[in-house]
C-alpha cells in the first residue's frame, strides 16, 4: 500500500532448474490488489546468486510491464547461499 505494507503475495512452483512466470500474471494481481509497487523474489537451487539472462530478461519485462500502469518494480532479489543478489542494488532497475 501507500505505507510499503505487505498487501499480497504470490507463490509459484517450478521444477529443479526453472520456474515459469507470466508478466500478465503479475499485471492481474497488481490490478486486483490496486498495488502501486511490486517487489519479486526467487531462489537459485544451486545456491549461486549471479543472475542468468533470463532473470536479467524476465525483470525487463515485468518492468516494462508495469510501467505502463504506473507501478513501480521496487526490486528483485535472487537468493542462494550467502546474501541475496538485488537488482536495485546493482543499478539494474
């Protein structure tokens, strides 16, 4: 909310090497909760926090996504063993 109060979470499973987002999906939410920042997460099973291109290419999308509704993507974090790796963090978003 306008307080950066937890309002909704989502939850998806995926297999040992991959997990299938839809931006669209994300949109739905948004829209449903009238959120006005999004912030994402995942977990590397291997432990590694370096993002993959996909993860680099997945954030643009969801990015360039929300901006077209005035939604801010605050941040996605990738975590691992050892401290998570933030998009905000290194400049990416």
């Amino acid at each position: 909310n306008s307080s950066n109060h937890l309002i909704g979470e989502d939850l998806w499973t995926g297999t040992v090497d991959r997990t299938v987002v839809y931006p669209r999906e994300i949109l739905r939410r948004v829209i449903l909760l009238d959120a006005t920042t999004v912030f994402i997460a995942h977990n590397h099973p291997s432990g590694d926090t370096s993002p993959s291109d996909e993860d680099f290419k997945i954030t643009e999308r969801i990015q360039t996504a929300l901006e077209f509704f005035d939604v801010l993507l605050f941040d996605h974090l990738i975590f691992g063993i050892g401290s998570p790796y933030s998009f905000r963090a290194n400049f990416y978003i």
